[in-house]
C-alpha cells in the first residue's frame, strides 16, 4: 500500500547504496509494495546475486512512538530467530543512520518463494498448523525487559509495559487526530482496568505480532511447506499469546484452529478465561495501530476505507465485551 512513510530512492541511488554495503552495483531494481511502512526493493546485483533492500522512513519524518527504530529490533530479531530454528531470510547487511541517505536500512537475500496472501496452495491447515509449531520455537527466545527496547517503551512487569505501550499509542492521537469508537481517555480506562490479568506473565518472550499471510513465504516446489517468516519489525518482548492477533484478525482464535494445533505440538497453551482477556487486550492494541497510523502514513483513502471500517467495530465490539470477559474470569482488582 502507497504510504507517505515509504521513501523513493533513483536507480543511482540505489546502485550506490548496494556498492557501499555489498561491494556490488544494481543491474536491476522492482519496487516491493505489500508493506504499509517501510520502502523495499529486490534489487539483482552485478555480481549474480537478488537482494531485498528495506529502507526506513526519512529520519525527519515523525512517526507513531512505537516506530522508533523499527529496523533496528528487525535486525536483532533475525539472528535470534534463525538461532531458535525459525526460517528466516539470510541479514547481509544492516546499517543504521546511513550517513549518505540517513536513517537505517537491511538488506537480505532474496527468497524464490511465493508470498501466501498471493496463492492459495492445497493443504493450507498443514501449513498453518507447521507456522504454529515455527511460532512456537521463536517465542522460546527469552529476553530481559519487556516492551519496545529500541523505541524506549518498556516496563519491569509485561502489566507496566502493555500500559506503557498503549499509553503510547493513545497520546499519538494528539499528534495525529483520529477518529476512535470512544475518547483515548475512555479506552485507556477500559485497558487498565482489563490489565491485571497481564501479571501471569512473567518472562519475555519475543513476539512477532504481524504474522499474515503476507509476511510468509512459502516453497511450492513439492509439498507445500514454509520457507520462510519475514518482517519482524513490529516484533516486542511480551507475552506470546498476543501472536494470535494478527493471523485471526477481526475475529477470534478457536480451539480447533491448526494454527494453535500446531503451536502445542512444541509447547503448552490453555485458553483459560483469563487468556481470552488477555487475547481482547491484545486485539485493542493492534486495532488501534490500524487506526492511529493513518496519521503519519496518510494511506490512499479508497485502499484504507475498508481496513479502518473493520478496525473501528472490531475495536468497538472489543472494548464491549472486555469488562464481560474481565468478571467471567474473575481476576480483577477489587
């Protein structure tokens, strides 16, 4: 999707930009425009090889709080991933406030795979419950602190950081006016009264939190199976319960979903009462991402209609059945 985050580099841009990084000009350059946020380009090199190139907005331009230093946890995520044994693209590169062009960008091999959000192989419950079992492995990747390291939005307790992050998020609404279902104040009240239930976790765990279909690579060479989990830059330390967001979108996660199937194949999850509240506190948080960046990233208005109309009722219809789902569990503060 066209955004006013996305920068526009000229081929000989480009070119210099690969020949001080990878020591290889540009042949050949497209332009990659599923994302929403950062530029991408694949990029073939005179030296034979295909690379991705992902550059991040104009260092002047102001973004969402959550946004600072997106690619630098994109970075770090990689080579925790590819530790834990999640299939990745290979980092060849990352280099941060580029002192010719500013800001920072990476550069990665390129895949020969398909995207899913393009096909739509045979067998996707065995590829959704094989990406369960991936999404498994890399929330056993531990870290110290919870939150946005990189951003500066961090709490000692994912209860303080959850809050710190939607806090965020709300006081972005004074900088970009946008319309919300309630007042930032109101849904803010609604969060924190829903947020004891964050105190069952206690340990960082590196979430992704913007698994879709497109944001995985697929190898349809024989049987279909993933290739690779890409964009991690949205990626935060918390629980990894809220990965089930963004694959459920606008809906909610079911027992017999391969996805969960699959993720309990490698480790334990019980969706207890208190962890549906905990999936509706998630769900606010990504809803009101969809809504409040349009602020800085002014999307084309007939492309983003139908993505902020599903955004304000699921959010409504969230923020609804919260303290429903708060008393049902019956582990509120009195």
């Amino acid at each position: 999707m066209n955004s006013r985050t996305k920068r526009r580099l000229s081929d000989a841009e480009l070119d210099a930009l690969a020949r001080r990084a990878l020591g290889a000009g540009v042949t050949a350059s497209t332009e990659l425009t599923d994302g929403f946020a950062n530029a991408v380009w694949r990029l073939a090199l005179d030296d034979g090889r295909e690379v991705v190139l992902k550059l991040s907005p104009p260092p002047e331009l102001e973004q969402l709080s959550y946004e600072r230093n997106l690619l630098r946890m994109e970075a770090e995520v990689y080579g925790l991933a590819a530790a834990a044994g999640v299939p990745v693209p290979t980092l060849l590169g990352a280099v941060f406030d580029d002192p010719v062009l500013g800001g920072d960008h990476l550069l990665f091999g390129a895949l020969d795979g398909v995207s899913w959000n393009t096909v739509k192989p045979a067998g996707e419950d065995s590829l959704r419950r094989e990406l369960g079992r991936h999404l498994a492995r890399l929330h056993a990747v531990t870290g110290d602190v919870f939150g946005y390291p990189h951003a500066g939005i961090t709490g000692a307790t994912w209860r303080e950081a959850y809050l710190a992050m939607a806090r965020a998020l709300l006081a972005d609404v004074d900088r970009y006016p946008t319309p919300l279902p309630l007042p930032a104040e109101e849904i803010g009240a609604v969060l924190t009264t829903a947020s004891p239930v964050l105190d069952e976790v206690v340990t960082p765990r590196l979430v992704h939190f913007d698994v879709w279909a497109g944001n995985v690579f697929l190898d349809l060479t024989a049987t279909p199976r993933i290739q690779a989990i890409i964009d991690h830059e949205r990626a935060f330390w918390g629980d990894p319960l809220a990965e089930f967001v963004t694959p459920t979108i606008f809906g909610d996660l079911r027992e017999d979903d391969p996805l969960l199937v699959g993720y309990r194949e490698v480790t334990p999850l019980d969706l207890t009462p208190a962890a549906r509240v905990r999936l509706d506190l998630y769900r606010a948080y990504l809803y009101l991402i969809l809504l409040i960046e349009n602020g800085p990233r002014q999307y084309p208005e007939e492309e983003y209609a139908h993505v902020r109309d599903l955004a304000t009722v699921s959010l409504t219809r969230v923020l609804d059945r919260l303290p429903r789902r708060l008393e049902r569990s019956g582990t509120g503060e009195e």
